[in-house]
C-alpha cells in the first residue's frame, strides 16, 4: 500500500484564485490591501521568506511593504516602527520575522502589534481568542491552520478521532491542540518527556509531527489507515530538506504530506487569507 | 487499600497565613487591598458566592466592594460599571460573576476587565498569556490552579505523567490542559466524542474529570497508583452535591479530592492569591 500525498499544490492553486477575486473587490471599492513585514536583522531565512512573500504579493496585485532593521537595532526603534504601522492605515497586516535578535524583548515586541493587524497571530489577544474558541473574531497561527487545512482535504472527520501532536511548541503544537479540540478530536499531546510515545502514535487516527527532529517519527510506530502531518523541517548534512517521519512511511499509512511541498508551501497563502480577515476586523466585523 | 484524601483544607489555611503576611506587608506600606466583585442578577448560586467572598475578604482585612445590578441591567450599564472600577486606583481586582443574563454579550463585558485587574483569568490577554507560557505575567483562572494545587499536594511530580484531562470547557479542561503540558505531562483531553475514554483513563497516571456529570468517571476504569482531581460538582435530586466520580473510587484509587472540601473550596483563596500577583502587576512588575 502507498500513501495518498497531501501536497498544498492543489491547495494554494485554490486559495490563490480566492485571494485574486478579494483582491479584486476590494479595490473596487477603493482599498488596496498591503502586508508589511518587519525584519531585525538582514540574512538568514528570514530575508528568503520575506522575498518570497513579496514575490507572492505582488503577483496577486497586494502591496507590500518591506522594513529592514539592521540586527543591532534597538527594541525602542523596533517598538517605534510597529507602532507607526499599527496607526497607518494603508497598511492591513503586520508580520514580524521571528526570531528576533536575542538583546529584544521577542514578547513585548510581539505584543505591540495591534490584533486586528496580526496577521501572524502572535498577539496575547489573537492567543486568548483561539483558547477561548473565538475564532471568528481570532487572527490565527497559520502554521496550525496549515495543519488543519491538510488534514481537512484528506476528507477524514477529525471530529471523534484520536490525533497525537508531537511537539508542544507555542508556534505549531500548542495552538494545533486546541484548534483540533474545538473540532472535537481526542488530542494527545506528547513532547521529550513523554514515556510512551510509541503506543500512542499506534493508537492514533492522525498524528501530528511537529518537533524539528529529523525521523523522530519512525515508520516502525505507523500503520495503515492513519493521517500523518509532517510540519518538521530539517536541513540534513547533504543539504537536503526532511521532515519529523521516517522515509517509507508513505508505505505504511494512508495519507501523508510531503516535505517540502506540504505544511510549509501553504503558509504564504493562510497569511494573505489572514491579511483579508483582518481587513473585515479592522472595517468593524469585530471589536477589536 | 483507600485512597489519600487530597482535601483542600489543610491548604486553606497555609495560603490564608500568607495572605495575611501579604495584608500585613501591603498596609505598611500604604496600600488598603481591595477586590470588586460585579454581579448582574442578585439570586440563584452567585448571591451565595458573592457573599462568602465578602466573609473571607473581611476576615482577612481586605476590602470588599460589592457591584450587584438588576438581571434586567443593559450591556452599557454593565460596562460603564467595569470602566469605573478599571480607573478606580483603590480596587485592584474585579471579579465579574459568570454566568451573565442571556441578553448580555458575555465575551464582550469579560474583555472590557483590565487584564492586570483580572483576578479571574478570564480577559483574552490572560488567556493569551497562559497559552504562550507566560505564566509570570498572567492571572489564571481558579479552578484550574486549584486542581493544579491539589495534583501537587499529593506530592507526585507530573512530568512524563500521562493525565487524561475529562471536559474540555473553558473554565477547566482547556486553560488545565496547557497548565499540565507546560509542566511536561503527557496530557488527553477527552470529551463527549471521545471513543475510548475507559481506556484512555486506564492508561493515565493522572485523571482530572470537569464535565459535571455526576458519577462519569467509574469506579471500573480506575486502579491503584491513579490521582484522581474531581472537579464535578452537580446536585442530586436528593439535594446532596456530588462531583464526577462514581462513589467508591476511594477504594481503588491512590489520591482523591472529595467533593465538598476539594477543587471548589480552594478557589476563593486562589482568586485573593491572584489578587496580590494584580497588586504586583499594577505596580510595574509587568508590561500589562
């Protein structure tokens, strides 16, 4: 047996056609939809990530606003800087690039971001709403939607199902946990600590691999009929890129997503659907 | 063999001495400590609460301020009331009874709170901070640190503990879950969809039921070394209050909490807790 792949291919052809027509209707009413990014530090991924979300946006007709921040900057100018966003109003999105350099307060810096502006949803506020399953009103993480979006075009019902996520992060494990329980999933989370992890991946319907640990996720604990999610990303010596699951464990179970080409590729576009739940927010679809 | 009784009463009365000490300290230096409570609707369970409350502030030497509206009053009124205590520099904590009338919006008044006057945990902010580990700079909710306090008292330590979590509300199950994963167990939040609860509580080192179904958890899926924390709490048609484990689970079980004298009679003085660490928020010893 082999695996049906979920890659997000399909999925971003789909979600980019959706966005082209908001684009669309919001400039007939006069608005012009803008991102802005907010980078500390010029190299590394984030400077990839940022060009490719730029490239993104200006193929489907969003402005985008690139602010570069030398890696000395002080948390008083970066603090500045958000707070000129968040009183512009061209600008719809705010994306801060983490992480920060290490001498800025990451937390404070974050929570500067006006909620109905972060697209990113790493406000307290965007945070509280998703725990307190107000997800209309909520800017969420859009590593965890990822997640969602890929289990969902598997057509298997999470509702009732037992999902192990295995990483307990504030970026994908933590959130992922409690948008699945809203859907009614029996979620176990595991992390380091946890004893038995072999036996609960057995006993799962969809596991969730979410840790940075290249093959943490054997192919020895998987079996037919599961859903497994791979939002691991590691470079390995040879440069090649891999997930948290063993290679062949497409032999094994029934759906799995690629890496790349899976969690990761659909990141851009859950920000830009983000970028126009945020424009409904800001026009007073919401309180905040 | 029978079960440990984690009672709550020994506990009571440590944290009443340091709350004392904290009196004492704040008056000192200037600073009366008082809590507001507002109540819309001056009957049913939150009379009664209110009203135990005011007892315990005042035989601890703190202020009480008692905001009861008519069930009739209007969302305005209700949020006139909690901008008033926000400016009001003498009340440094405001405890909005919950339920609200029906024609109220809830989510709406609870976010009006200053999150560092909340000593119920219950603003998006505090939220917020409880999901992303921030637990310095949060107030939590009661319920949940009082079955976190109780899990403690039996002096098992949680991590690499597998807990099943029973009830995902958010007043318990939800806000428990991320408490008990930040402190590396192993947690499964079951639910009405949950396939395997009687195997799942099985397996579980821990088992935290707050569903408030009476006698849900049965006696049959527990064994010897468990911790089990009933938060239930439901009344018999006999008048007698019970929680959500089935009678007899003290002859199995390692630890219990009774109900009366377990998770519920530990919150007021997790709440006057709180009210000391809004004292130290408010006085700058955090952002919000």
């Amino acid at each position: 047996m082999t695996a049906t792949m979920l890659a997000s291919k399909p999925i971003v052809q789909k979600f980019k056609e959706g966005i082209q027509k908001d684009v669309e209707d919001l400039k007939l009413k006069g608005t012009e939809p803008m991102l802005a990014t907010v980078i500390a530090g010029w190299d590394g991924p984030s400077k990839a990530y940022a060009l490719s979300k730029e490239k993104t946006c200006h193929a489907l007709g969003i402005n985008f606003s690139l602010n570069v921040y030398d890696h000395n900057v002080t948390e008083d100018r970066l603090l500045d800087a958000i707070a000129t966003l968040n009183e512009d109003g061209s600008v719809h999105g705010i994306m801060l690039e983490l992480p920060l350099p290490k001498h800025i307060d990451s937390y404070r810096v974050t929570s500067a971001i006006r909620p109905n502006k972060d697209v990113d949803g790493i406000t307290p506020e965007n945070r509280g709403l998703l725990l307190m399953g107000k997800l209309d009103k909520a800017l969420l993480p859009v590593t965890p939607l990822s997640c969602l979006t890929l289990i969902e075009s598997s057509e298997v019902d999470v509702a009732g199902k037992n999902v192990a996520i295995i990483g307990r992060g504030e970026t994908v494990g933590l959130p992922l946990t409690v948008l699945l329980i809203k859907r009614s999933a029996t979620v176990t989370v595991c992390h380091s600590r946890t004893k038995d992890l072999d036996d609960i991946v057995r006993h799962s319907d969809i596991v969730v691999a979410a840790t940075g640990q290249a093959g943490l996720v054997k192919k020895s604990m998987l079996s037919a009929g599961q859903v497994v999610i791979d939002a691991g990303i590691s470079v390995l010596p040879d440069g090649k890129i891999t997930g948290d699951v063993e290679n062949g464990a497409s032999e094994v179970v029934s759906y799995l997503t690629p890496v790349p080409g899976g969690v990761g590729s659909l990141t851009v576009m859950l920000l830009l659907r983000n970028l126009f739940k945020a424009i409904g927010l800001q026009n007073g679809r919401a309180r905040i």
